[in-house]
C-alpha cells in the first residue's frame, strides 16, 4: 500500500472540529525547531513548560515555577506511574486564573 497524502478541504476540517466535543480546542506547540507539533491532552512537564513558554521569557527553573503553581494551588497536575502529568484543560485554567489575578 503506497503511502498517500490527503488535502483536507477547509470544510472536512471544519465538521471534524465541530464533531468534537466542545471542551477541546485543538493546540500546538513549539518543537524548538521553529516548528509546531501537535499538542497532545496530557502533557509531560517539558511540554507543559513549552505551552505556558516559561522557557522563553528567561524564567530561571521553569519546572519550579511549574512546582510553585502546584503548592499555591492554582494548577492541579496528574500523577501516571511515577511522573507527573498535566491535562492541557488544567494548564488553561491556570491561565484563566493568573489572568483574572492579574488582568493588563
């Protein structure tokens, strides 16, 4: 089977977004290439890190920053196995909430 490329006309992909449910916006990231990736739901702290771009606006340890948000309870992270996880919906709550402490 030879591999083949599909174009998805604006309209496909609008159905495909409208099918989703409503909670889910579709997300890039950075890759550090000068290229995106796709963000996917549960992210790794380096990932999650990236999304917030704490590691471009010269925050020293974002991963400590990342620790700090957790202990003042203003992001709430998921424990699989041994590492801990963040549900992009909780990285976006974050958001909502530094925002609304500190509206510009």
């Amino acid at each position: 089977m030879a591999n083949e490329c599909t174009h998805d006309s604006g309209k496909d992909r609008a159905m495909r977004q409208r099918d989703l449910p409503q909670w889910i916006a579709l997300a890039v990231l950075p890759n550090g290439n000068g290229d995106f990736t796709a963000c996917p739901e549960l992210l790794t702290e380096e990932e999650a890190i990236r999304y917030l771009r704490l590691d471009t606006i010269h925050v020293e340890e974002p991963a400590s920053t990342l620790r700090y948000y957790r202990k003042k309870g203003l992001l709430r992270a998921t424990q699989v196995g041994k590492s801990i996880r963040y549900r992009r919906i909780e990285l976006e709550r974050l958001l909502d909430r530094l925002t609304e402490y500190n509206p510009r």
